[in-house]
C-alpha cells in the first residue's frame, strides 16, 4: 500500500503541476510575447509621418488593429487560465488525498468501528469537494461566457471604459523637448472633469516600472493643427499650475484624441466646439430597447386587464411561453400607438395567454433602464441581504418610494397584477416563487456586466417575492418610522429621506437606505478561512409553510423563525446584463466551521409536506432560505427544527427538499423557458432527481440533460 502511494499522491499532484501550473505559465510567455509586439506595433504606428501615403497608413491601421486584437485575445486567455488553476487547487489537491484515504481503509479494512469513526468526516469532506468543485464548473462556464462576450465587443465599448472615478484615462505620448531633437514618452493620464485634475504617470509597458506622477489643475486644452507637427492625433494643453508651459500629447488614434477633447472641453485652434459637437461613444441606444412612456403603460395595462379578465387560473401562467413570432407581432402592435387602439386581445384564438404573458415580460426585460433603476440596484441588493426579515421589508418598501414616478406607477400596477395572480396559485401553480423567478432578472439587473455580480442574481428573485408578498403593505402607502433592532442607529435628520421626490438631504446625492443597520457579527468559532470571491448570504428568518387547500381557494401560511449562525458576505460583487429574464443561477451558502470554512454541512428540514403525487401547490422561493449549521452545533430555542445529515448530493441542495427522492414520473407537459430547466412530456421518467436549492424545484437529468424540475410536475417512484 506504501509503494502504491507514490502513484496515487505524487503522480496526480505531478500531473497537476505540469498541465495546469505549466499551461498557465505558456499563457503567460504568450501575453508578454503579444504585449511586446503590441507596444512596437504601436510605436511604428505613431511614428508615421503625415507626409505618407493613404495605402501606407491605412496598412498601418490595419497592422495595428490586428495586434491590438492579438494583444486582447491573449491576456484574456491568460487571465482565465489564472483563474482556472486557482480554482482547481481547491479541490484536486484534496480530492486526490481523499481518494488515498478510501483506498488505505479500504485495503487495511481497519474493523468497522473505524470505519464508523471516520465516515462522518469523510462524508463531510466529500459534500464540501462536490460544492467546490461544482462551483467552479458553474463559474468557470460564466467567465468563459463572458470572455468570449467581451472578445467581440466593439472597439468603442471597451475604450468607455468601466472607472467612473475619471472622466477620462488612458495611455498618451508626451513630447518632451531636448537639446537635439524631441522624444516622445508614454505615460498613463487620468482626467477628472468635476475637479479638472489631470495626472500623468510616465510607464512603458515594456518596462513595467512605475514613476512618480505628476497632477495638474488644468486650465485650457487646444487641437493641434496637422501642418504644426509632424505626428498626428495631437493637442496641447496649458495648467494653472504652469501657465507658461505648453504640453503636447499625442493620442492614440483620431477617435482617442475626440473622447481626450470632449472630457476636457477641448477647443479647435481658431474655431470653438461646444461639448455637444464631439460624438459620444455609446451614446445610440439600441433599436431593440423599449422605453416606459405613455404607450407603454397603456399596453401593459391592456395586457394585465385582458389576463384578469380571463381568470388568471391558467396553468403555467407566465412560466409558458409563446411562440416567438406571435409575441414580436403583439409587441410591434402593441407599442405602436396608432395600432393599440385598434388592438383587440379578447380573441383566445388569436391572442393566448402565453402569447400575452411573454409580450409583457418581453417588454419589462428590454427596457433601456430596467422598471428598479440601475440607480439603485446596489441599494436593493444590499437590502435583499440583510439578516432580518423586517430590516429587508423596510428597507424594499423604502427604495420603492424613492423610484421615480413613473417606474413607480408602473411597479405598482404590475405587483398587483401579480398578487392577484399568487392569490390563485392552487389553480395556476404560480406561487409567489415561481413569479419571481420569472420577473426577478427582468424587473431588476445591473447596468454593466461582471462575472462577479453573477453571485447575486438568486437576490432579484427574493426582492420580488418581498413585494408580491408585502403588496398591500408597500402600495398602502411610504413606510412608517420604526425601530428595526436594538443594535440600529437612527439616522440624523440630515440623513432623512424624502419620499416625496425620492431625494436625500444628505447632499451628496449618494443613496442610501433610511434605516441603516449597524450589525456586529461575532462567530463562535476562532478562526476563520479563506473565502471565495463567490460567497453568499444566508437569511436569519426562515419560514415554513402550511398551506391547507380550502373549498374557497384560501390559505393558511405559518412563520417559524429559527435561528442560524453569523455569516460572513463578501462585498465584492460587479454588474451583470442579464439577456434572459428566467436565467436562474445557484451560488454557493458561505458559512464558518472551527477551522475552516464549510460551504456545504448539514442543512434544516423545515418543510412539514411530503413529497407525493398529488398536485400541491408550488412551495413559494424565498420562504425558506438555507440555514447551515457546523458538524455538532445544536440549535436553541426551536424545537421544530431538527438537523438532518444529508446524503452527498449537488451544491444545489436546499431544505423544504424531501431527500432520498432518485426517480421521479412526470405528470404534465412542461416547456423550459431558460437554459437551465427541462422540458418534458407526461409520463416520462427523470433520473437522478435530487433537491433544489430553489424551494418547490427539484434537479433530475432527462434524455442526458440535467436542469430543474417543478417539484408539483412530476410524483415520486418507488
């Protein structure tokens, strides 16, 4: 067994060593080649005079945009093969000793009680290896997605730029005057429009060494006349700091030189451009984008008062949709003024339910700013993670007061819309759940693109599920001063809000939420771990509920609050363009263990129904959240909650989830409606079925594909 454990250790950490470790640093030696070759490709490119000829230049042009386009390729790549192994060191390493420890015991065969002692550990650490590695599939396919997103963005998306500390930066040539000649140095420059602070730091980076930088106040800023200078894409500018001296840089390309002019109100040599004459990149919205103005109200009205009209008792109401030609045709008519009037829905042949539902959620996802505002998507998500239930109602009900009124009308008309439609979930199956997995990435996103604001995309969700379940609370009128928790601080009255005209009094203009909670978390355990970038809050207050069918449709849902131990949220978090409505994505429960970090242990079975092939209604998302507990922690003051040590299984497990459940009959036809659902015909068998970490879905695999499954769809096999 000891001569085995070469082959079984050091071989596979060998192997790791040389593929992965070795790929990276090839990816290295190529992004340094491509940068080289870059830097000169551009320094040839700059040193053309303007005297050549237009072939000669637009040779040049061309050259440069392929190196630049290689350049990009390759640190990209290089990027994601950092990122790779970083994440495969989290679990090769342990799973390759894990694997010598079953052999050992295996062989040895140590007697029974052995075994027993260790299995508990070993179970543990193989549900712990299976989260890990699952998270890094799933966040290795989104940075991939997003890699492969921003290899063909368009040459002037990049060059905006995502700082919104400047106004402008980026690399220019400064020309510096000698005694025999002039030489042009590169250096970083930065702009800050509000404060007029301009900072050059002289880098090469072929060098990569950093200087000093220098900051001026800039007072004017000119174009440089070709006929004056020998190099192109030239300006000078004059600061206040040293008004007898002029410095001349010279911009990458014509277009860098415009966005340098138009952040520093450049003028012409003679004549003055105002700011509105320069293009501004980015600026043309797409033709595909909706806009929230009259029409748009009047078609969303018409749409919501055609489904009420019908009932709403439609199965799959909202989670089915139409056929895509049928939905763009009601959308071009509908958004047509002219035609609106004209538009009939009352037709069901011609005009479905589904076809109207997916017109709607069509036109909430592809509105220029979603229905909550870019403004404060930070504010909600951050209210979405508070610990205490009461604190994240507050805070929603607050935010939603702060919109502007239009946004605001229209998301009261549509959360009325959709507690009227949860009221009839007995009929329609659409829980408050399952509605919010429909609208949660539609009525709220980010306004830029992150892998890291992937982490928080299950939080639009649980902001929904809060104003449908609040409705009547929120709609009735601006929240009531109230103390949340005797940790809080009131704010000063500086700080209030008004929620008249949603402004704050603070000055700054920076939002924030009314009741500002000053939590301090203490962990019972002394050390902690290293946390991953992708972790995730839990919820204190969790519910179950019971929900008894009535002849009148009514019922009853109690609130159990159980207790769980503190987290600790990573705060980075980026933003994310979401292109489709009902993408659902699984992030990874963060929680400390003594020693070490756990991002899977036990779990709480709070759910009182078991799973049968009766249809009930839809358990709702966010009534139960994922409370993990630490291997021997007992939890107080609730006796109705009971740990239950679950079998090894995804990292997308979830109490309210019956475990144990590996073969499932499908009872109804179902249509996926995003990337991670399945669809399937009634009478079919799904394998491999495990719980969900989306309360009323389970996972199971069909015809090779796994996706999620509703829970209420399908009924249990022997």
């Amino acid at each position: 067994m000891l001569e085995r454990a070469y082959d079984q250790i050091i071989l596979p950490l060998e192997n790791f060593r040389k593929e992965h470790i070795g790929g990276v640093k090839d990816g290295k030696k190529k992004f340094e080649k491509q940068t080289i070759k870059f830097c000169q490709s551009q320094e040839r490119y700059l040193n053309l005079s303007t005297k050549k000829q237009d072939n000669v230049l637009q040779e040049a042009d061309a050259t440069l945009e392929m190196a630049e386009r290689h350049f990009c390729q390759a640190s990209l790549e290089y990027v994601f093969l950092l990122q790779e192994v970083q994440e495969r060191k989290k679990f090769e390493f342990v799973e390759t000793l894990l694997g010598f420890m079953f052999g050992w015991l295996t062989f040895y065969h140590q007697g029974h009680e052995v075994a027993e002692d260790f299995k508990p550990y070993m179970t543990e650490l193989q549900l712990k290896i299976q989260k890990t590695r699952e998270n890094f599939l799933a966040t290795r396919d989104k940075t991939e997605s997003l890699m492969n997103k921003m290899k063909d963005m368009k040459k002037s998306a990049v060059e905006s730029g995502v700082n919104k500390l400047y106004t402008r930066e980026g690399y220019l040539f400064l020309m510096e005057k000698k005694a025999f000649g002039t030489t042009w140095t590169k250096q970083y420059c930065t702009y800050q429009k509000d404060k007029k602070e301009f900072t050059m730091i002289p880098y090469n980076q072929l060098t990569g060494k950093f200087s000093s930088k220098e900051v001026f106040t800039l007072a004017s800023c000119v174009r440089r006349m070709s006929d004056t200078i020998e190099k192109r894409f030239c300006f000078d500018i004059t600061t206040i700091d040293k008004p007898n001296v002029v410095y001349t840089f010279q911009a990458l390309s014509e277009e860098d030189r415009k966005l340098w002019l138009d952040a520093m109100d450049g003028k012409e040599p003679y004549v003055y451009l105002s700011f509105q004459n320069y293009p501004v990149v980015g600026a043309s919205t797409k033709s595909e984008e909706t806009t929230l103005d009259e029409t748009g109200f009047m078609f969303v009205s018409k749409c919501i008062t055609t489904l009420e009209e019908r009932g709403l008792e439609e199965q799959g109401l909202y989670r089915v949709v139409g056929v895509a030609s049928k939905v763009n045709k009601l959308l071009a008519m509908g958004l047509d003024r002219r035609k609106l009037e004209k538009l009939n829905l009352d037709d069901r042949f011609e005009w479905e339910s589904k076809t109207i539902t997916s017109a709607l959620k069509t036109y909430l996802r592809t509105l220029s700013e979603p229905l909550m505002t870019f403004r404060y998507y930070n504010s909600f998500i951050s209210a979405a993670k508070q610990e205490i239930k009461e604190a994240r109602i507050n805070d929603i009900h607050n935010l939603v007061y702060r919109l502007p009124k239009t946004n605001f009308n229209m998301l009261v008309l549509l959360i009325k819309h959709l507690y009227s439609v949860a009221k009839k979930s007995d009929k329609n199956l659409m829980t408050v759940g399952n509605l919010a997995v429909c609208f949660g990435p539609s009525l709220l996103r980010p306004e830029e693109e992150t892998v890291a604001s992937i982490m928080d995309i299950k939080f639009y969700n649980i902001v929904v599920e809060i104003l449908i379940e609040n409705c009547e609370r929120i709609i009735a009128g601006p929240p009531q001063d109230t103390v949340r928790s005797t940790q809080n601080t009131i704010p000063s009255r500086s700080q209030r809000v008004n929620v008249e005209d949603g402004s704050t009094s603070s000055g700054n203009g920076t939002p924030f939420l009314r009741y500002p909670v000053h939590t301090n978390i203490s962990s019972p355990h002394g050390h902690l771990g290293t946390r991953s970038y992708y972790d995730s809050p839990l919820a204190v207050v969790t519910k179950s509920s019971s929900i008894d069918e009535r002849k009148n449709g009514d019922y009853e849902e109690t609130e159990h609050t159980s207790h769980r131990m503190p987290t600790y949220l990573d705060s980075r978090s980026g933003r994310v363009k979401l292109t489709n409505a009902n993408l659902i994505y699984h992030s990874a429960d963060k929680v400390l263990t003594s020693g070490n970090t756990s991002s899977s242990s036990e779990s709480i079975a709070s759910d009182p129904h078991s799973f049968s092939s009766d249809l009930p209604v839809k358990q709702k998302r966010g009534s139960m959240m994922s409370v993990h507990y630490p291997s021997g922690y007992t939890q107080r003051n609730n006796p109705s909650v009971s740990v239950v040590n679950t079998s090894p299984s995804s990292g997308r497990s979830s109490p309210g989830q019956v475990p144990g459940i590996w073969r499932v009959r499908t009872l109804y036809a179902c249509v996926a409606e995003s990337d991670g659902e399945l669809s399937f015909e009634p009478n079919q068998i799904i394998t491999n079925v495990k719980a969900s970490l989306e309360p009323g879905w389970l996972e199971g695999t069909l015809n090779g594909k796994t996706g999620l499954v509703p829970k209420n769809y399908v009924e249990q096999l022997p």
